[in-house]
C-alpha cells in the first residue's frame, strides 16, 4: 500500500527544511563568529531531533492511536543519520582536514567526541540495516539490533551535555537542556515496555468507548 502524498511530502520537507536553512544562512553570511562550529553544531542538534522524532513514533502511535506515523520510522531514522554524518564530516573534514592523528588526539582529551562516534556508529549500523532485506536476513537479530537506537539517544545526550560544559554534574545552564531531553528518551523507552504499552492502549480504548 503506497503511502499518502501529502505525509511523504511533509515528511521530506520536515526532513530537507534544516538543511535548507544552514544553507541560506551560509549564503546570507548569518552564520556566527566561528562559521565551521555554528554549522557543525546545527547539523548535531538536527540529528538529534530526527533522532528523538524517530524515537517518539511508536509511543504516539501507542497513545493517540496515530499508526500512520511508524510507516516514516525508517524515514526520520535516516534522516537523522543523514544529518549526524554532515556533522561528523565538518567537524572531521572541513574542523580538521581529516587529520586523523589529530583527531585521535582529540578523541583522548575530550572523550565526549567519542560518545558522538559511537552513537554515529550504531545510526551507521541502523541505517545500513533498516531496509526490508536485511529485517527478513537478521529475523530477531534485527530488532535487537535496532533497540540500540536508545542507547544511541542517550548517548547523544550525554555527548551533547558534556561539550556544552565539560561537567556532567553541573546542572546550570546550558547543561539543563540536554538533561531534560535526556528525561524525554527514558520516558520514550519506558512506553516501550510492553506492560506500560499494554495499560496505555486500554486506557486509550476506554477513553474512546466512553468519548
């Protein structure tokens, strides 16, 4: 069954609008003092939506009874990985000119970076594995696999929190707002759980029966 129009069309443009904006902002010359960072930093922050998005798609469907929207799972899933690969590639290529000694450098003083490349390994992983041939190869393996899209939420989490600060303890500031979306992961993950998945759907059909 093809899917509607106008929800592909939405959900591209959703997908295509980030990167349409960096790219006005780049011919504008509106990007910020220190042009390579403020880009690489909206290309992290827009995989991590999609990320989030993908993530939220089974508990709205669970709660509002909206199905519709884990036919674009794969869709946002990759788009997220997408945009987590512009992220890598600035920081990498255009931040350090694929310098690997350097990077490796980096990676051992600021361990945060490597958060960010395992959570871009597991999206590569997912993004390689999220079509139909591997799901029927992989069988049970393939949902397994495809749970680590959690970790990598968290994980992406906790690489954001600690490049604002450097101090995952520090709950001022800027530290705040990584917290909070980290809150939102767990509480995703807990709908998950086929028990709570269970009582909110037999609260959804109550609250329609009686609607």
């Amino acid at each position: 069954m093809r899917h509607p129009t106008w929800m592909r069309v939405i959900v591209h443009s959703a997908g295509l609008f980030p990167l349409t904006l960096i790219g006005i902002s780049v011919l504008r010359g509106s990007l910020s003092v220190n042009p390579i960072q403020d880009i690489e930093q909206r290309f992290g922050r827009t995989a991590f939506y999609f990320l989030v998005a993908t993530l939220a798609c089974r508990p709205l469907s669970t709660v509002f009874g909206w199905y519709a929207l884990l036919r674009y799972r794969r869709t946002l899933g990759l788009y997220s990985f997408f945009y987590a690969s512009l992220h890598f590639f600035v920081f990498a290529g255009l931040d350090y000119g694929f310098n690997l000694p350097e990077i490796g450098k980096l990676i051992t003083e600021k361990p945060f970076i490597l958060l960010g490349l395992l959570s871009g390994s597991i999206l590569l992983a997912l993004a390689i594995t999220s079509f139909d041939w591997w799901k029927k190869k992989l069988r049970r393996k393939w949902t397994y696999l495809h749970r680590l899209v959690y970790l990598a939420g968290l994980m992406t989490v906790v690489h954001y929190g600690w490049a604002k600060k450097g101090d995952l303890f520090n709950l001022r500031g800027d530290i705040l707002y990584p917290v909070l979306w980290g809150i939102m992961i767990v509480i995703l993950l807990i709908m998950r759980i086929p028990m709570m998945r269970k009582f909110t759907s037999n609260l959804r059909y109550i609250s329609n029966k009686y609607r």
